[in-house]
C-alpha cells in the first residue's frame, strides 16, 4: 500500500516529539486511496485519532507550502463534543502545526466570548470547538465559514448522544459544499451512517482495528462484591494497583459528591468531574491531575468524555455503565497508545445478569473474580517497599545523614520507620466480606480467647469523653500493628486500661504518646478496674395475700341433674277482628261541657247568590256631587293664553334712553358666554334685567386685582388648576 508523504513542517514535529512509527489510525488515512476524500474513520479511543486527522487536513491548509500565510477567514474546523476533549485538540495541534506557523482559535462554552472573538478577527487557520458555542458565532456573524476547505468531528457518535444533531446540520450547511469532511468515532451506529450519508460525498470508511482486537492494551476485571462493600473494594482496589492515576466513574452527580467526600477523608488525593462545575474549577482538577497533585478523578460519562490524562491506568467502574458502548468509552480512557491499562468494573449480585450482557455487547472478555483483600494488598506494599528504587540508588550526601542514624538509633529501628513512613501516608485496606457468605443470615460474632498479654493504661477516660472506637485506631497507628492484636479496653473515670498482645508489646516500650496530652504507660500485671457500687435496693413490705375462701362442697357433685322440658308452643288467638264484626262505636259528649244545638242543615238556593250581576244603570261606584258642576266650555282656537309678544316690547331689551343704540338688536348674534356667567333657561317674565350676569360671591375675600360686579363684591378666587370639576375653556377665535 502507497502512503502520502507528511508534509515537512509537520514530519519534524512529530520527531521532535518522539514519534518514531505511526498509529494504526495514522497509517490508514495517510493511504493514497484516502488522499482529499471524505472519511468515516472507526478507530478506539486514544488510538491517536488527534494526530491522524491533523496529518489528514494538512494537504488542504498548506497546500503544498512550508509556512501558512495569513488567514482572513478559517481553512479548517474541528468540532468536539466538550470543552476538555476541545481544549485537548487544539494543545494537540498546537505542537503539530507549530513549524507551520498556524494559528489556533478555541470556541467553546463556559469561555469569555469576547476573548474568543478578538482571536477571530485576528486570524486563525484552525478552529476548534464545540457545536453550541461555534453556531453562536456563526449567527453573530463573527466566525466566518465562506473559505473552509476541511471540517472534522471528532467523537461524532458522542456528539449526536448528546443532542448535537440540530446545531451539526447548521454549521455543516453553513460551510461551502466543496469541503472536504472527515468523521472519527469509536463505534458507527445507525445515526452516525445516516449523518454521513447526509453531509459527506463518497464517504471513505476506515477501520482500522477488527473486532477481536478492540482495547487489547485493556485487562478488564469483573468483581464480585456485596453491596455493602462496593466503596471498601474501590478503596482496596486503588491501594493494590497504586495507579499513577486512575478514574472512578459514577452515573450521578450526587454519588461524585459522596464519593469524593468519602475518599478525601480516607487519605486519597482525589478530585471530581461533574456538571455542577465552573469551568475554572474543572481547569483546576484536570491540572492537579496531569501535575500529579491528584492522583483519583472521579467523574460522570459526560465530563470524562474525551479527556486525556496523561499515565492513566486504572479505570473502576462503581455504577456500571448504561450500554455497551459506553462501557467501551469509559474504558479507553486507559491503554492508549500502546501503553498497559485495567478496567475494574464492580458487580453487586442483583448486576451480575446486567454485567455480562455489556460484557457481551461490548465482545470483550473480562476475568471474574473477587476485589482484593487486606492481606493482598498488606503483600503488594511490602513488595513495593523492598522494590523501592532509592534503596538501590546512590544517595551521595544522604550517607553521613545515614551513618548518624544507624549510630544513634540503630538499623533495626531506621529500616522501621522508613517502613512506617512509607504506610504512613496510605489508606489501610478494608476486611471484605465473601459473597457467598453474604446471603447468609448474619450471627454474633464471638472472640476468640487473646492469649498472653500486657496491660497498658491511657491518661484519659470517661470524664476526658474517652471511647474505645477513638482510642482504637491510635494505639494501632502508634504501635504499627492490626486491631487484632488489640485485647480488651475498658475506659475508666479519669483513665483507660488497654490489654496489648505480648508479641507485639514491645512496639510500646515503657510508654508512647498517642498524641498531644494523651500518654500510654506499661503496667506490671493486671490493673484493678474499680466499678462504681450499686446503690442497695430498696425492700418493700408486701401485703399478706388472702387466702382464697372455701367453698361448700356441692351435693351430687358427680351426678347431672336433668333440666325440666320446655313446655309446648301454644299460638295465641287471633286479634284481627273482621270489618263487619267490628262493634260500632257511640259517641257520648261530656256532661261538663254541654253544647249548643246543632242547626238543620239548609242547602242554599241558587237565585240568592252574594256574587249576582248588578245592573247596568245602577253604578255603585258614581262619585257623589257634593255641590253644582261647572258646565265643560270648549275654548276657542284663536284665543292662545300664551301669545307671542313683539320683539320689540321683550323687558330684557335694553330701553332706548336719550337715542342711544341697544347694545344688540333682533336677529344678531349675541356674545359667547363666559365661564363667570349664569345660565338662564327662559325669558325674565316682565321682571327687570340684573345688573350683571356673574354670580354673587358674598363674603369670599380678597378680589385678586379684578373689578367688582354686581353688588360690589370682591370678585372670586381663581380656580386651582388641579381642580379638573369645572375647567376654564377659553372661547374659540373667530
């Protein structure tokens, strides 16, 4: 098979990067058969699929040159599911187009926008991305996609899993047709053939690992657990294998929170991933991640999706994954390129069914077996601390350090606490329970005798809140050994008593502090543990019972006597009397009371009815006449009370005195009326016109510079203009 040839710029960053062969995935889209056609490329994760489509486009950007020229508009697009795998891309390519001189754009979300925009209208070669933020800029019209020549999407399947669909088919129609489009994902459903059967042309489909092969560099573990050891078989599980770095995949956020909480108060250096994040803080733990700070994630499917931490080898699975392909994206977190991984998935009982079917679905074959235990993983730190590699090192200036040590305390006592230092900063491991002892009904458990041992007492009890589940763990942690070499406690008043085994107790020596304030001292032979004295109880007199009264010895007792019968039912007679037996009854009036005589009964005659029809004539309604009536005159038509009287003789005509004009004569127009003036419905009646037609405004005050009317009284206040009851309207202009 004929390969393209990398172009320069990127060959010789790729070898100063180490590359000494290519991936798989990187070989396949470098064939000469794949040269400038559209790809749906089906590689796992962490294959190098960042890399491979880098070298991919790089024909499309440089066009056969060394160096890129400035660029008005983006030549390529790379869109991602999330910020981290976003982020992740462009640190990628940033390194593999660094000769080149490209400049990269990040557009993603939880990012200031303006930041990004500047770094648009600067230029930029390469976008990435993610799909809501880049259609963002593409509406506000600061991402312009008119001379885009590649477009990639990478993690395509997770893309539309997430609910991406609607805003890919808007960016992709907003690029040109001619582009060159290039699809990457770990699994090919149905929706992805569809998205690329839509937006590619003559799709190319690459696979460049089979079936049998997929994430060979994975150990995958299945572990039976009860449910209530699913936390301590993680914690166990993160002490055995001591993993440079290792994630714990949760399906909810509330579980991230719970389980951070639990490891952080267990000693681990952990940090979470989820979606109630700032994206500051998810900064911060990724950073703490690749720094080494932190040493566990724990994550849910969606934050974890496309990150890379860098020395990842351990991948647990405390609630199992949904579906097959997202077991297969949570596991290729871990053995990427080329490098060992292990992916533990924790199995309750009631999951076992659920857990071979993603194992199934998944076609990949997983080892059953049980978590670690205490004493496994007690072997695997000694193994580690006879391995360590500074005791085969040169140490140079830490000899005469040494030296001094092994004098003044000797060797035994230096080679114990390198060893206590070294188990000093770790979790102890967690006693598990079996599975198939689980179902068992649970019984006391009961101690075995102890044996020989030396009695120590503590300088505080009781009175100091002393309890044996605070004092346990100490004594363990002074004396470097188990809780099983720990007898009895008994927690005094002012002091508490601790049975050590013999074997042991010369950890203790005469005594140790356990911490501040708090000292344990040797005792010779068995303390006396003084318990304080019950009160004597009180006696009660009782009362002497009665003894119970005898009773008369029964005559015959052993014989029964026989009850009389019953005497035979006798019905009784009828009651019921018929009607024409019944008696009839007399009624007799009481003699106190005599009533009157009853008068015959007459019926009425029909002629003396009190309703007869009176006659017409005879109305006993007429009205009486009191006295004479007037006899009715009709009046004559022409003699009108109310005639009309000349113009000229109406009384409010002004009188024509010494040849003087009316102010207004018949027929004219008089003026408009004022606001001041009264309106009068009729004529004056023969009655003398008044002097003004104001209204008199008695005993109101000042007359506010106006003229008196009338009866010569101060004119009215003006009017407030808030008062709206009667406005002034001004007459209209002629």
């Amino acid at each position: 098979m004929t390969h393209i040839e990398i172009a320069a710029p990127l060959a010789a960053a790729l070898a100063a990067k180490g590359y000494e062969s290519l991936t798989p995935v990187q070989d396949a889209v470098l064939a000469e058969e794949a040269a400038g056609r559209d790809l749906l490329v089906s590689a796992q994760t962490g294959s190098g699929k960042t890399v491979a489509f880098g070298i991919a486009i790089a024909q499309e950007l440089l066009q056969g040159a060394d160096r890129l020229l400035f660029a008005d508009v983006p030549g390529a697009l790379i869109i991602a599911p999330t910020r981290e795998l976003a982020l992740q891309v462009a640190r990628e390519l940033d390194w593999l187009y660094a000769e080149a001189g490209a400049k990269i754009a990040t557009c993603v979300g939880g990012m200031d926008y303006r930041t990004e925009k500047r770094a648009l209208e600067r230029g930029a070669h390469i976008v990435v991305g993610t799909p809501g933020r880049l259609r963002d800029h593409i509406e506000r019209r600061s991402l312009d996609l008119s001379g885009l020549r590649a477009a990639v999407l990478d993690e395509a399947d997770e893309m539309l899993d997430l609910g991406f669909r609607e805003d890919l088919e808007f960016i992709l129609q907003a690029a040109p047709e001619d582009r060159r489009t290039l699809m990457f994902s770990a699994t090919v459903p149905k929706a992805i053939a569809e998205l690329a059967k839509d937006f590619q042309n003559d799709a190319l489909r690459l696979q460049t690992a089979g079936e049998a092969k997929q994430h060979v560099d994975i150990e995958y573990r299945a572990l039976n657990v009860t449910a209530r050891d699913r936390e301590h078989a993680i914690f166990n599980l993160l002490r055995f294998y001591e993993a440079r770095t290792a994630i714990v995949f949760c399906k909810t956020r509330v579980a991230v929170n719970h389980l951070l909480a639990r490891m952080g108060n267990r000693g681990f250096q952990v940090v979470a991933l989820s979606g109630e994040l700032s994206q500051q803080e998810r900064t911060h733990a990724l950073q703490a991640l690749r720094d080494g700070r932190a040493r566990v994630c724990i994550a849910t499917d969606v934050a974890a999706r496309g990150i890379d931490l860098p020395g990842l080898e351990l991948v647990i699975h405390a609630d199992l994954p949904s579906n097959s392909e997202t077991l297969l994206h949570r596991s290729g977190r871990t053995g990427r390129a080329g490098s060992k991984g292990v992916s533990a998935l924790i199995v309750a009982p009631s999951e076992f069914r659920k857990a071979q079917r993603l194992l199934q679905g998944a076609k990949v074959v997983a080892e059953w077996a049980k978590p670690p235990s205490a004493d496994e993983v007690q072997e695997k730190d000694d193994q580690r601390i006879l391995e360590h590699p500074l005791l085969g090192a040169d140490l140079g200036d830490e000899m005469a350090m040494s030296a001094t040590l092994l004098e003044r305390f000797g060797a035994e006592q230096v080679a114990a606490a390198f060893v206590k230092m070294w188990r000093e900063g770790r979790s102890a491991p967690e006693e598990l329970q079996d599975v198939g002892s689980a179902a068992e009904p649970s019984k006391p458990r009961e101690r075995a005798e102890f044996g020989e041992a030396v009695w120590y007492t503590v300088s505080v009890g009781r009175s100091g809140r002393a309890e044996a589940r605070w004092l346990l763990p100490k004594i363990c942690d002074a004396g470097d050994i188990t809780k099983n070499e720990i007898g009895a406690i008994r927690v005094q008043e002012d002091e508490t008593f601790v049975q050590i085994g013999k074997a042991v107790a010369g950890k203790f020596g005469a005594g140790i502090d356990l911490e501040a304030g708090v000292t344990m001292r040797r005792l010779e032979g068995e303390p006396s543990m003084d318990r304080p004295e019950r009160a004597p109880r009180k006696s009660f007199d009782k009362p002497e019972r009665r003894a119970p009264a005898a009773r008369a010895p029964r005559e015959d007792a052993g014989e029964t006597k026989a009850r009389p019968e019953k005497p035979a039912y006798v019905p009784k007679p009828s009651r019921i009397v018929e009607d024409d037996e019944r008696p009839a009854k007399t009624w007799t009036p009481d003699d106190a009371a005599p009533r009157a005589e009853r008068k015959p009964y007459a019926k009425r005659e029909e002629a003396a009815k009190p309703y007869a029809k009176r006659e017409e004539g005879a109305k006993p309604y007429a009205k009486r006449e009191d006295g004479p009536r007037k006899p009715y005159v009709k009046r004559e038509e022409g003699a009108k009370p109310y005639a009309k009287r000349d113009d000229a003789a109406r009384p409010s005509a002004p009188r024509d005195e010494a040849g003087k004009k009316p102010r207004w004569a018949a027929g004219d127009k008089p003026a408009p009326r004022s606001a001041g003036f009264k309106s009068h419905g009729g004529g004056t009646e023969g009655k003398p016109a008044r002097a003004s037609g104001f209204k008199s405004h008695a005993g109101e005050g000042k007359s506010f510079g106006k003229p008196a009317f009338g009866k010569a009284k101060p004119a009215a206040a003006p009017k407030d203009a808030k008062d709206t009851s009667k406005r002034f309207v001004p007459p209209k202009k002629k």
